[in-house]
C-alpha cells in the first residue's frame, strides 16, 4: 500500500486529548500496526505550524488579515469598522474544515480539544491517497477518450450549421432536381412527397408558388403515371388549403378544368380520391373559385359519382363538400358587419354563386339522402347533417326519405337504449351518447318533413 500523503492540520490553540495547549502541527501517516485502516495520528513538535486558522462560534469575530477561514461560515463586512466578520450558520456546529493551497484542516467548534478517535475519523473526511491521484488520473485520460473537447465541439456545431439549409432553400433544391430532363419517375414521386410535407406551411406554399411549383404540380396532373398525377393532387390540395394567394395562383394556372375532369375520367380511385381533396382546397372560401367551379360543370361532375360503382367514399366526400359550401356562404351572409367593407365586398362575391339554386336544378336533392342506406354511422351523421342544412331547397325531394328515416329510427332506438342501459358501454361512440344524439336527429328530420308537408 502506498503511503498516505501528508496532511497537516494545525491547531491554533486547540489540544489533543488532554494535552496541554500548543500550536503543533499534526500529520497523517500509514502505520503498518495502526488499528484503523494503517491511519496513526503524530503531534510533530519540532515543526510548528504558522498556519493562523479563524475558530468560529456563534457570536460575530473580527477576521484578522491572513487568517484561514473555515468553509460553510456566515461571513459579513462591519460596515462601522470596516471589517470582515464571521460565525456560525444558525444551528451549525461540529467539524469545519479549511483548506490553503495543498494544506488542509479542521477546527472542532464544540469544544477546544479532539480526541485521538474524533481526529482520525475526521481526518478520513479529506485524506488523499496516491492510488486516489493516479485513479483520478486515468479516469481524466478515459473522460478524454469517451468525450470530445470544447473546441471539438464548437467546431462540429460550426459544421452542422454550415450545413442547415432553410426551407426555401429546400423547396428550391427539391424543385430543380424534379425539373432535371434525366430524372426518373421514382424519382418524381419521391420528391413530391417530401414537397407535400414542406407545402403545408402557409409561407412554404406561397414561396413554393412563387417559384413555379404549383405550375410544375398542374402540369404532372396531366401525365400518364397514375401514381405521379396522384401525388400531384395531393401537393396541389395541401398548398392550396386556407391559402388564398396559393389559391389565386392555382386559379390562374388552370387547376380548376384539370381537376374537374379528372373527377369525371380518372380511373384510379386513389387518384380520384387526391383530386377531390385538391377541389374541396381550392374552393373552400373562395367564392370566385366556387362560381367557376359551377360554370364549369363541377356539380355535375359531383353527381356522376352517384351513378358509378364503388364510389360511396367519394360520394361522402361531395356531399360533405356541397353541405360544407352552403353553410360557409350562409355564415358570411348572416354574421357580417355592414360596417366592414371587405365583409360586404365577400357578400356580393358570394351572391355570384348561385348554388341553391343549381343544386335543385341539377338534380342533387333527390340524391342525397340515398347515402342514409349505408351502414357506417359517421357516413349516416353526415348525410343527416346535408339534409338539415339542405331543408330549405330540398325539403320536398326528401319526403321520399321517409322509410330510410323510419328504419334509422328503428334501428337507433334499440342503440340508444343499449348505450343508456350501459350494456353498449365498450362501444366508443356510447361515450357521448351518440345513438342517442342520433335518433334525436332523426326523430327532428320526421317532424320537419311531416311540418313542411303541412304546410
């Protein structure tokens, strides 16, 4: 074992055991016989220590200059004298240990005197073996090893920085590689999905337009790839969505014919299903788009899909958008403030679109209540919400509605009795009581069509 390095602890004052009071210097040595861990205590008479250490109690002492002064003090400046004072913290007492340069100490501030076993015991508490310097050593030299330094560091964050690029940059990169002669299709669909994510973001899409990217997004809904015209319908909905400087650029880049037709004539369902949701984007809020999309046959193309196979989704999908346009539009009539200009201006712009009237002319009452027969109950909620909104136009085509409605009654009477009694309480939709709010839908659209056929 090697030997304990040295350290001293002086004494101002203080005794060990019984002997007499002196300023010794007190070491720690390795003894091969000691009785505890090879630790003696030695009081080395022919080396004093000059080391002047602050004993603190619980009353203010003057600190004398160059007096060592325990840690964990409360220390003041006598702002009459001009002096530094100290004492103990409230309720502190025991060991202090104080520390100059490589020397260290402690003071006993419970009494002037230790005990042989209180110094050794107290003397652990900072005693510092070489095997502790060379153990302290290598693991600096592994700390080194595992981890990089400051300048490291700052030199690999500079790197990184270097190399983040902003959004705009993005989109601009990811525009020249699609507009590249050699690229693949794979490579195609690849990109605008990644442009899809950024185009979300309302500035992204607006500096996306400005770049011709709506363009490049109008002329790949022509391409032969079906999955490429998909792709592009989707990046052309998410960049067009509550985004009315998008909107107007998709406007005037023709978006409207190609999306119309593409309702019509599109053979994938998935591509079909993309273009709806580019539509619904670009008219919604929109009013001028909303007027070209009934110039151009939008609402026939709409009521195509009810006269096709396996179109019930996309079915949904227009009634939802129809129901939602004529709310919107109801909305701005009733909530604007005649003092507010542009809110004025909106109305007049929305009295271009006549989409009462042309639903009743074209047809759409009679078809829209043909979705109640479908058995999902969200489809059902939103078949009887478009034929509430709708009462008004189409009152006397839903009369023809009424066995479909009886049967809804039938059939959510039983769930909403189930869902009360607790004995649907693992069905989610018994949460809030939805076959509940269901059949009080129902029972409401009855006593409407029954009212109004009074009348």
């Amino acid at each position: 074992m090697n030997v304990v390095q040295l350290l001293m602890l002086s004494l101002c004052g203080v005794c060990l055991g019984d002997m007499p009071d002196h300023g010794g210097a007190i070491s720690v040595t390795h003894a091969e016989n000691a009785d505890d861990n090879g630790v003696s205590v030695e009081v080395e008479e022919d080396q004093l220590d000059n080391v002047d250490v602050f004993y603190p109690t619980r009353n203010w002492q003057t600190i004398k200059p160059g007096q060592t002064i325990p840690q964990g003090l409360h220390v003041r400046m006598n702002l009459e004298t001009g002096l530094k004072e100290a004492k103990l913290m409230d309720g502190d007492d025991g060991l202090k240990f104080w520390k100059e340069g490589e020397r260290q100490g402690m003071v006993n501030t419970d009494k002037k005197h230790f005990s042989r076993d209180e110094l050794k015991k107290a003397l652990k508490e900072f005693k510092l073996s070489q095997d502790d310097v060379q153990d302290g050593q290598v693991y600096a030299e592994s700390l080194k090893k595992d981890f990089r330094s400051y300048d490291e560091l700052k030199e690999d964050f500079a790197q990184m920085n270097a190399n983040v690029k902003t959004d705009s940059e993005i989109l601009t990169d990811l525009l020249t590689s699609f507009r590249r002669p050699d690229i693949t299709v794979a490579e195609k669909k690849a990109i605008l999905t990644d442009l899809e994510y950024y185009v979300h973001q309302i500035d992204n899409a607006q500096n996306f337009a400005a770049m011709g990217g709506i363009d490049e997004c109008i002329r790949t809904l022509n391409v032969t790839d079906a999955d490429l015209r998909s792709e592009a319908a989707f990046v052309l909905g998410s960049a067009t969505q509550s985004n009315p400087k998008v909107q107007v650029r998709a406007m005037e880049g023709g978006a409207m014919q190609t999306l119309i037709r593409m309702l019509s004539n599109e053979p994938s369902t998935q591509t079909r299903n993309r273009a709806m949701y580019a539509l619904s984007s670009l008219v919604r809020h929109f009013p001028y788009a909303q007027q070209k999309f009934l110039e151009l046959g939008g609402l026939n193309a709409l009521k195509q899909l009810f006269q096709e196979g396996n179109t019930e989704k996309l079915r949904v999908k227009a009634v939802t958008l129809i129901t939602d346009l004529v709310i919107e539009q109801h909305m701005i009539e009733k909530h604007a403030k005649i003092d507010d200009a542009v809110q004025q201006e909106k109305i007049q712009q929305y009295k271009k679109v006549p989409l009462l009237e042309l639903l009743q002319e074209q047809g759409w009452c009679d078809v829209v209540h043909t979705l109640l027969t479908l058995p999902d109950h969200d489809t059902r909620d939103k078949v009887l919400t478009a034929m509430t909104t709708l009462m008004d136009t189409c009152h006397s085509s839903f009369s023809g509605a009424w066995a479909s409605l009886e049967d809804l009654q039938r059939e959510y009477h039983v769930l909403s009795g189930q869902e009360q009694s607790g004995k649907d309480s693992d069905d989610a939709a018994s949460d809030d009581h939805f076959y509940t709010k269901m059949l009080q839908t129902v029972n409401k659209m009855l006593l409407e069509i029954v009212r109004r056929d009074e009348l």
